[in-house]
C-alpha cells in the first residue's frame, strides 16, 4: 500500500478518536483516468453512528482537492445492507453487478459518484 500511495494510485487514511484509538480506514486505490475505488472498514464500537457515512462524504471532497479524481466506484455484497446505506447516503449510486472475485467470493453490486 505505502507502494501505491508512494507512486500516486492511492491514497489510504485511518480515522483516529481523541484518544487515539482506531475508528476506522479509509481507501482511496486503484487511480485510472480521474477514477478510484473506494474501500472502508470502520470500529464496530461506532458502527450504526454516522462515522462511515461522515467520513466518506469528507473523502470524496478531498478525492477532488487533493487527488484531482471524478469519479468514486465502490462495490459491496448484496447481503452488506449497512454498507449499501452508507454508500447511498454518501451521494453513490448503484450502477451494476460486482464480480464475486472483487467480494471475496460473495456476489454483490458497484455503486458510482460522480464528484465533479
């Protein structure tokens, strides 16, 4: 990862508390043509507040300032509807059908922003 970060096809940020602990990841990888995949993990502590969602939509502004992406694909499994929430509430849309190699083995779905 520190690889891609390094040469510029991804970036990859952790969401830390007050205290220090780990709240969360947030992945930004995968740049092709002003587009990146979107993957995040958040605490199950905070799971169900708001955290991911807050924190994705931050991450699709500062796709554009300091990435300069357009464009966000994430793909969830069908069976992940807290993911699928965030996701929608986020401004994502779903878009078509995940291959079951990108879920790990699960069948699932691609959701797209457009940021610009």
């Amino acid at each position: 990862m520190l690889t891609e970060q390094e040469a510029g096809t991804g970036a990859f940020y952790v969401l830390v508390a007050e205290d220090g602990s780990v709240l969360g990841r947030f992945n930004l990888h995968d740049f092709e043509d002003g587009t990146a995949k979107l993957g995040y993990r958040v605490a199950q502590h905070v799971a169900g507040r708001g955290v991911a969602t807050a924190t994705v939509r931050e991450l699709c502004e500062l796709a554009v300032a300091r990435h300069g992406l357009r464009t966000l694909r994430a793909a969830t499994a069908r069976n992940n509807a807290a993911s699928q929430k965030v996701l929608t509430k986020a401004g994502f849309v779903p878009v078509g059908p995940a291959d079951p190699a990108d879920l790990g083995g699960k069948s699932g779905t691609w959701y797209q922003r457009d940021l610009i």
